[in-house]
C-alpha cells in the first residue's frame, strides 16, 4: 500500500489552525475538546494528514474568532510553501520569539537579537554547547539579583 501524500492546501490550512490556535494561547487539547474531537485529530488536521471538513472548519474558526477565509492564503500563494514566512510561525517557539522581539524598541538591540539567532542557527550541532554555557551563567546572575531582592 502507497502512503499518501498530503495535499499542499490541507497542510497550509493545518498550519494556520496551529498559528492561530498558539496565537490565542490554546493547547491542541483545548481545541479539540472545544470543537469535539481528540486532540490527535487536531494534531492531524495541523499537519494535514487529515482533511477538515466544512462543518468542523467553520466550528475551528468560531472557536479560534477568525473567519474561514483567515485559514486560507490568497490566491497568488496557492500551493503550501515550505520557504512561506507563515508557515515559520507554525514551528515551535517562533511566535513566542517573534512576540518578545516585537517587544523590543532599540533598533540596535534589534540588529543584535537577529545577528545572535542567526550565528547560533548557524553553529555546526556540536558547538551549540559553547552558547548554552553563556546563557547559563546569565540565567545563576539572574537567580542571585532574584534572591538578593528578595532577602
């Protein structure tokens, strides 16, 4: 038996139930038990191995406040496409980072938060551990100036 495929339209529809439901703070259980479904159901409709039919696709979109037509792109973008800029945000903590610097005014500090994601991004898998280091040391200056306040 051949494996199927998912359409390109149903894993675009997927990804954007899976933005706007992060977007709204909602688990996939939350949704699921909103729209009522198992939460595996909702985790195939965002990958788009499942199809949603109309009936549940206008119950997500009540549910999530938006209309049908947001869980669609415009016609020039018909097909999903894995470069989307969209479809990023779909990837886990991309809107939670994306938020935070959203949040961020200085535009030199701007420039610095994109250059540092990027080298980090770009760090060959066994070096990312000399940056967790950093973080970590800044995390233990973190707890003290917590507990100096405190006490």
């Amino acid at each position: 038996m051949v494996a199927r495929t998912p359409d390109p339209l149903d894993v675009m529809v997927g990804t954007k139930i899976r933005v706007f439901r992060t977007h709204r703070g909602m688990s996939q259980s939350d949704l699921a038990g909103k729209i009522g479904v198992a939460f595996q159901q909702v985790q195939k409709y965002e990958k788009g191995i499942n199809r949603v039919g109309a009936s549940r696709l206008s119950r997500i979109a009540a549910v999530l406040g938006i209309s049908i037509g947001e869980l669609f792109e415009s016609s020039e973008h018909k097909a999903a496409n894995s470069k989307s800029p969209f479809r990023l945000l779909a990837e886990r903590d991309a809107l939670r980072v994306l938020k935070a610097f959203a949040r961020t005014s200085d535009p030199r500090l701007r420039r610095a938060i994109a250059r540092l994601v990027e080298t980090v991004a770009d760090q060959p898998p066994g070096a990312r551990s000399a940056v967790a280091r950093p973080v970590a040391a800044i995390r233990r200056q973190r707890r003290r100036k917590t507990s100096a306040t405190q006490a």
